[in-house]
C-alpha cells in the first residue's frame, strides 16, 4: 500500500462530506481517491474480515513496489535497476459502541520497509549533492518496520469537531487534498513535508490536533507537534520518547471541499511555524568559524512554511460517474534562510478510465519544479572558499532549479492488483545544470490484501 492508498482509505473511512452547491453526494473517486477494494486477496479471510468489520475494526493491508531504471544521462550513466518494498497495516478500532463515547476512535500504521536502493543519489544525480528528489517516493532511506502513528481520538458536537491525541503523523490530518499516485517524490500528495521539520508517512512524533467543521465543506484544522529532528532515525522507529525534541510544531489549515458544477474539487491552505533550532545560512559561515568548530553555524528559530493545493474534477463521462479528468496543483514556499528548496510546486492531471474497456484504469500526468534558495548557494560558496580545496568538508556546485515530469498509465488487473508503469523525464537533476537530463523508466506494484 503507497500513500495514495492511505489517502484514500482515510478520506473514505472518515467523516462523509457533501457538496454545498449541490444535493448530489461528495464523490473523490476521479480526484484520485479511489476507495480500497471491499475484498483483497484474501477475500473475506474466511469470514474474520467481516468479523472483526462488525466489531468495529476497519483495516488495510497492502504491499507496494517501485522499481526505477536509469535509460539514459544522470550524474552517473551506468545503468542501475533500483528496487524497493513495502508492507503496511493501517487501521481504525471504533470504540463508541464499547465505551459509549461518541466518534471514539483508535487509529494505527504499521510499515515494514525493504531493499534500501535509491536511483535518484545513486545515479541521477551527483553523490555530493543533497537529495532534491526520488524516483521511488516510497524509499525511506533504511530497511526498518517502524510505527507510523498510534493515536486516539473523538467527535463533539455531533461531528463538527474530531480531536486526536498521541503518536502523530501529520497525513492523518494535513495536506490530503492531493494523492500520492505519482512514482516522482514531488509529485507525490502535498508540498508540506519539504519544510524539512515533519515526515510523510511512517514516522511518528508526539502531538495533538483538531479538525473543526464550520460546514459540511468548510474545515480548520490545527495541531501541536513535537518536532523532533531524530524522528526518522532508526532507533525511534517504536519510540514514545522526546529525547532530542528541539521545539514543536504549530501548524494550522483550512481545507475546502465544494461540489462545481457538480463535480468534487478540494481546495487547501496551510501554514506551519516551529521554534525549533535551524541552521540559519543567510548569515553565512564565515563569521562562525573558529577553531573549536570548524563548521559552526549561527541558528534561528521562528522558521515558517506555507502550503496551497488545488485538485478539482473537470469532467466526467455521462455513462459513468466515476471515469473523468481531474487536475491539480500545489506550491509550497519556506524560509529562504533556512531551506535550500524553498520553493517547490507541481501541477498534474489524471484520468479515471480513457478507455471504455478499461473503465478502471488510470492515465497520468505530472511536472514539478524547484528551485534552490540563493541564501543556500550563498553558504554553499562560502564553504567552497573556506575549505580550499580540503576533502573533509562536504562540496557540491551551486544550485538552479529542476523540472521534473512523469507519465503513468495504472493497470488494473484485479480489484486488488495493480500494476503502474512510467517514465520519468528529469531536468537538471539535483538541481544542478552541470549534471545531464535523465530518462528513467518505473514499475509500481500495489496488491491489497
């Protein structure tokens, strides 16, 4: 299971939403959400499913897959097949019935992560230049089973208002109008997690949040994280502790979910601040250096970063409601002295069943741009100057921008198996334009269970 189907499973299995414009029903299916299958391929697991379904255990299990091939340029031209996996748990306990809470809830992720090999540091890119980019979204950078999030939560006032406490991610909340059907990282979902503060997906840290409905369409959503730059680190993959917590996290959204001409579209705004310690490059290294620390920088705190996305279904097909085109868009924008990509945006397109025989099928399109920050290569030349050519600090050639594009076609071959292969187009990859475009072929797998 990729984040697109968690996604889906999480706008699906929450609260539903209806249209303001319309009477008709809140569909996301075309936006790219499309519901996990009633039965994998284990079916109805001799009836525990529908067992423990009634109890009030909703559950996913899926795997996923990314291969990604080199075909031609990149910092390295020796061809290279690159190969990850993953397994996943997410589920939801309903506890209203035992408790007689209302909206009472557990949720739970579990990720089994495998086959650490990444094309984009491994080929596409330089080795001495930090990662602006993956081919395989889904590379966690280690082989490790971790928890993702492990929290409880409750309604108020007859749903408006949903409040969760514990072990956090911020998908289970924030910047889900955009899913992660892309195999290309900067394709994938939102733009939120470039900050650099939080992480996607599998990793957790200690936080709670509150999503209140003003209307059936009409969210705000706001949290208090621990932001914790060791969160991803393999010795916190089951860890309930803040040892090395340097500050929180205060994000805050407003999401909007309008039926237009009776077509669903979501529509977000965000924005996160931390006081937690960052390296501050727009005052430089020069005036930091010093014997006792070679590679002392000065630090700030207060950073910021701002998000936006857009996904609105623009057709669908009159014998079938759930084949169209959708399109999207999302930016995200951070503190140029504290990020070397603080601007970073993508635009996509999506259609739900081009071909009357394969009405559940997928075609997709995508381009992302981003664009390293001058402060960034301004540090980057003062490093250049002071380590004079000495191989104990850290070089690489001052950034532009990168444009990267993807097309997929999504094959389904059963409910529960899925096959999507790509091609990649990277320009200037790593954001350096010394470095040749590449061409990459992918092949993403997704079997539920």
């Amino acid at each position: 299971m990729d984040v697109k189907s968690l996604y889906s499973w999480l706008l699906l299995a929450g609260i539903t939403v209806s249209g303001s414009l319309s009477a008709a029903p809140f569909n996301p299916t075309v936006l790219g959400f499309e519901a996990p299958p009633k039965e994998g391929m284990f079916g109805d697991m001799l009836g525990l499913r529908h067992r423990l379904e009634d109890s009030g255990l909703q559950f996913n299990l899926g795997y996923l897959s990314q291969i990604a091939t080199n075909m031609h340029g990149g910092a390295d031209t020796r061809h290279k097949v690159a190969y990850i996996d993953q397994f996943a748990f997410t589920f939801t306990q309903d506890l209203s019935t035992l408790t007689g809470i209302p909206g009472a809830v557990i949720e739970g992720n579990i990720v089994n992560r495998n086959h650490n090999s990444n094309l984009a540091t491994q080929r596409l890119q330089a080795s001495s230049v930090p990662m602006t980019d993956l081919a395989q979204e889904s590379w966690g950078g280690q082989s490790i089973t971790r928890l993702g999030w492990f929290t409880a939560g409750r309604s108020f006032f007859d749903n408006q208002l949903f409040w969760r406490i514990g072990l956090m991610n911020k998908v289970q909340v924030f910047d889900q109008g955009i899913p992660c059907d892309f195999q290309i990282l900067s394709l994938c979902g939102g733009k939120s997690a470039y900050s650099m503060t939080w992480n996607n997906w599998n990793v957790h840290t200690w936080g709670t949040s509150a999503e209140w409905k003003f209307t059936p369409e009409l969210a705000v959503k706001v949290a208090l994280m621990e932001q914790n730059p060791q969160a991803a680190s393999r010795a916190h993959a089951w860890s309930v502790s803040t040892q090395h917590s340097k500050g929180v996290i205060l994000p805050v959204e407003v999401e909007w979910r309008p039926l237009v001409n009776q077509l669903p579209g979501i529509y977000n705004l965000g924005v996160s601040w931390t006081n937690a310690e960052q390296t501050h490059l727009a005052r430089g290294v020069n005036q930091y250096w010093g014997a006792s620390d070679p590679q002392g920088y000065a630090k700030t705190h207060n950073s910021y970063y701002l998000w936006a996305g857009a996904n609105q279904q623009v057709t669908k097909h009159a014998d079938d409601p759930l084949r169209g085109i959708s399109l999207s868009a999302s930016l995200g924008i951070g503190d140029k002295k504290t990020l070397r990509l603080p601007f970073v945006s993508s635009v996509s397109a999506r259609y739900r069943g081009p071909f009357s025989l394969r009405p559940n099928d997928w075609l997709g399109l995508g381009v992302s741009y981003v664009k390293v920050g001058k402060w960034a290569n301004k540090d980057q030349l003062q490093m250049q100057e002071i380590a004079g050519g000495q191989s104990s600090l850290d070089y690489w050639p001052t950034g532009s921008s990168a444009i990267n594009t993807e097309l997929f076609y999504r094959l389904q071959v059963t409910p529960w198996f899925q096959l999507q292969p790509s091609v990649q187009y990277w320009h200037n990859p790593g954001a350096i334009s010394e470095t040749d475009d590449a061409w990459v072929l992918g092949l993403k797998t997704v079997v539920t269970f």
